[in-house]
C-alpha cells in the first residue's frame, strides 16, 4: 500500500473514495468541506436524521453532478474529546468501506482537531487505514467474475504544512506495515511456517535493512546446554532455531533487549491439547513475529540513543516419539533444573533459555518479553488488555504508557514472592507450573528466575495476539499485537 501526501486540493483530486472525518453535531452541522454537493448532501442527511457523525457512522454517497471523486464518504467520529486511538478507529472504518466498495485509491482529507497536533492526526489516520485495509488472501483461489479488493493508495490532504503531515503519515506507516509483516507471519499455516521459515526472515530482514543476524541451531544449543528449547523440540521433525537480530548504533548507548515465543506450532506435547480450536496454535508463534517485525521498524527509523537485540527461540512442541514426558528434569542455559510437571506450559522452557543467554551475552539495560503464554490470561483480562508482569516499577510505566499511545493497552498484575512457591520442586530447582491458581502470574514468576537483577517486563499476549478486542482497523485472526506498543516503547526511549 503506498502513502503520499499532496497538494492538490479534495474538490480537485482523483480518487475512488474521498474521506472527511467530522465530529458529532446535535442542533446544527459543521460542513466538512467547502465543496457545496458535500455540505448540501450531509446537510440533508443530518436533516433527514440519518447521520450526525456519532463516533463509526458513515455516509457514503455518489456525488452529482459527477466530480474528481468517485464516492465520498463521511465518517463520525464522535462528540467526546478526541483521542489517538478514536482517529484510528475512524480511518480503519473508511477502510472498511473502501474494501466492501473495491475502491483502490483514497483519499484522505485530515480533520483538523484541537486535542491533537495535525501529525499525531495523520499518524493515527495511516495507522488506522493501514490496519484496516489488511488482507490474508494467500492461499484462496481468485475468482475472475469477483476480484479481491485491495486498497492500493492512500493520499493525505490537510491544511497542516506537507512536511507536517508527511512526518506523521510516516510515523504510522512504519508502524502499521510492520504489524502487517507479523500478522502475515502469523497467519500462515504451521506447515508452511517452520523454525527455519523464522531463520530465513531473520537472514533476509538483516540484509535488507542493514542489521545483524545470527541463527543458533540445534548443535549449538546443546554446546550452550540449551536444555528447555530441545526439551521442547524433541517431540518434532523439525530441527529448533534461535534467531538473534542486532541492531547497533555503534555508540556507547543502552541496550534494549526483546525476547519472543517463536512456538510455530503447538499440540501441547505428551499432554496433548484438546483437538477443539486446536488449528489456532499456529498463532503460538505471535510473540517472535512481534519482535521481528519491530526489529524492521526499528531498522527504518534508526534511533540514536539505543541498541536493540531480538532473540526468538523456535521450535514445534509435538507429542513424537522422543518427546518430553510429565516427570522429566531438563537442565537450562545457566544450570538451573527444572522438572516437567506439564509439557503444555512449553513457551517458559524455550523463553527461560533465550532469557538467561540474551542476558548474559548482551547485559541490557531492559528486557522485555513477548509471548502467547496462558489461556489464565484470557479469563483474568479476557481479550481487550495485555498482561504486563515485571521486576521494575520504571519499565512497567514505560510499557503502560506506549500500550496506551499505540492502542494496544496493557494489565499489570502482581509478581509477590508468594506466588513463587507454588513452583517449588522436590526434585529439582524449579518446576514448570503450579496449581490452577493464578496461572499467569506463575508463568511470570517461572520467567523471573532466569533474569536476575536485569530490568525485566513480560507481556502475556495470549488473549491480544488473535480474537483481540473487535476494532475497525483489527481484523480476525492475527492482530500483530506488539509490534506497535514495542515501538511506542523505543521512540519514547529516544
């Protein structure tokens, strides 16, 4: 999808669909534009009682006589004080309309708000559109009698200066494109989304963006004594991979490490999942994909005053012969053992590994982890919020903030001592789960004893990463929750 901003005025401008945004009128209505079809058409509407520009109301309408445009649009957003998020839901909506009526170039007329500069407006707009112009069609077969509809183009047109809105414009772009990449990571079927699939994104992202790439593979896990991920693997054909991405400013700057559950696919191991909805665990890899397709918007934008590292642990978790019984005792990277109580609470095993190594071989000054880790999660917090566990009241702030500003809002729970008891083992340091209890919080108590004093924060996705909260710009399927809360998170480190 290409983003531009222009000059040319709306009245004037070529397009499928042209979209005003106006805000919601009581007694009397604002036009939208200065274009007479557009005032006298919304004035009848509002008159007729058919739109006042309640927050997600459209009109749609051809105008007559014919002008630049094909179909215009008008989108509600509201009477209540206008946030970033509002803005968003509102241009995935034009987006939303654009794909029902195939309409392939828009464009966008920026509303000019007094709660938000006019390039947050834009920013927010690109997103939202962005977003919610995202098609899966892969693997379905096209129809010649009905094509697939796209949106190819997006123009922006405001009175704000170009250079104003074009910073925004892109600012959103980044972020949107690259929540698009994860959610197409995500969205691909198990079997056509492997570990190796995550080594060759890896290799190609680093040298398409001038980053650095390493792949761990299955003999150099057991040189480190890796023992969670190839516990993990042993039930699969397919060999683990641990895919560490580098991005360096090559200064003398702090080190923001990112860590993601890479699971591309998970049956639960020896104690097997129910066959019921099992076809989502391909998404079981959504926290790896987040920080991948961060680490590309961080390649674009280049912050000067941080280094960040990716580390995913890959690997299938499947009940094959070999394969990790109830019982076992693995040993980590480190020396720490723990006893497989559960082989389904597989995600802390791979995650401990990439912890305690990306810890010790980058000493960040953070660390954050990404990871469909619970289904607890899902009933505490249920699909509208991210559960944020951490070691440091300063990174859980941070990550609270940016989970708010990229509409991607975040849930801390308690890490109290207490909840550490339950995984105490008779027969090893550790084990993997406790009792029904409070089950995300001991996933996040398991993950802290594998990173020490780093700051640390671990963000349960596992009720975000799909079926997340029903937004205009989220579709079904993969959300590509993460990626823009983690960028949030680095533009403000700036």
């Amino acid at each position: 999808m290409q983003l531009q901003v222009v000059q040319k005025s709306p009245e004037a401008f070529k397009s499928d669909l042209t979209v005003f945004f106006v805000r919601q009128a009581e007694e009397r209505f604002t036009p939208p534009s200065a274009d007479p079809v557009v005032a006298a058409t919304v004035a009848r509407a509002f008159g007729a009682g058919d739109f006042a520009g309640k927050e997600g109301e459209t009109l749609l309408f051809y105008p007559e006589p014919a002008g630049a445009a094909l179909r215009l649009l008008v989108v509600g957003v509201g009477k209540e004080s206008l946030t970033r998020e509002t803005v968003r839901k509102a241009a995935g909506t034009a987006a939303g309309v654009a794909l029902k009526t195939r309409a392939a170039r828009l464009l966008l007329v920026v509303p000019e708000l007094s709660e938000l500069a006019a390039d947050e407006v834009a920013e927010c707009l690109a997103e939202g559109v962005v977003l919610g112009g995202y098609r899966f069609d892969k693997y379905k077969t096209a129809k010649e009698d009905e094509p697939v509809a796209h949106i190819k183009a997006v123009s922006f047109w405001g009175t704000a200066r170009a250079a104003t809105l074009r910073r925004g414009m892109d600012r959103g772009r980044v972020a949107a494109m690259n929540a698009w990449a994860a959610r197409d990571m995500a969205n691909e079927p198990g079997n056509h989304w492997t570990p190796n699939h995550f080594a060759d994104y890896g290799r190609a992202l680093a040298e398409r963006r001038g980053l650095t790439c390493k792949v761990l593979d299955k003999a150099a896990m057991k040189r480190l004594g890796m023992g969670g991920i190839l516990g993990v693997n042993q039930g699969s054909a397919q060999p683990p991979k641990m895919v560490v991405v580098e991005y360096r400013t090559g200064k003398k700057v702090p080190t923001l490490l990112l860590v993601g559950k890479g699971l591309t696919f998970d049956a639960g191991g020896i104690s097997l999942k129910p066959s019921a909805g099992m076809e989502e665990m391909k998404y079981d890899m959504c926290g790896g994909a987040a920080v991948l397709a961060a680490m590309a918007a961080v390649a674009e934008e280049r912050p000067k005053k941080l280094d960040v590292v990716a580390i995913v642990p890959a690997t299938e978790n499947l009940p094959g012969p070999a394969a990790l019984k109830p019982g076992d005792i693995i040993t980590h990277y480190g020396g720490k053992t723990v006893e497989v109580v559960n082989t389904d609470a597989e995600g802390r095993l791979i995650l401990a590994d990439a912890l305690a190594y990306g810890i010790e071989k980058y000493q960040p000054s953070a660390v954050v982890d990404l990871a469909t880790l619970t289904g607890a999660v899902i009933v505490g917090l249920g699909h509208h919020r991210t559960g944020l566990l951490a070691n440091d009241d300063a990174l859980a702030a941070r990550l609270s903030e940016a989970g708010e500003r990229s509409g991607e809002p975040v849930w801390r729970l308690p890490l109290d001592k207490e909840y550490a008891k339950q995984l105490e083992s008779q027969v090893a340091d550790l084990k993997n789960i406790g009792n029904r209890a409070a089950g995300t919080i001991t996933g996040g108590a398991f993950l802290q004893e594998f990173v020490g004093d780093t700051p640390w924060a671990h963000l349960d996705i596992a009720g975000t990463a799909w079926n997340f909260t029903e937004k205009s710009y989220v579709p079904k399927g993969s959300s590509g929750v993460g990626v823009r809360l983690l960028l949030e998170l680095i533009r403000a480190w700036q």
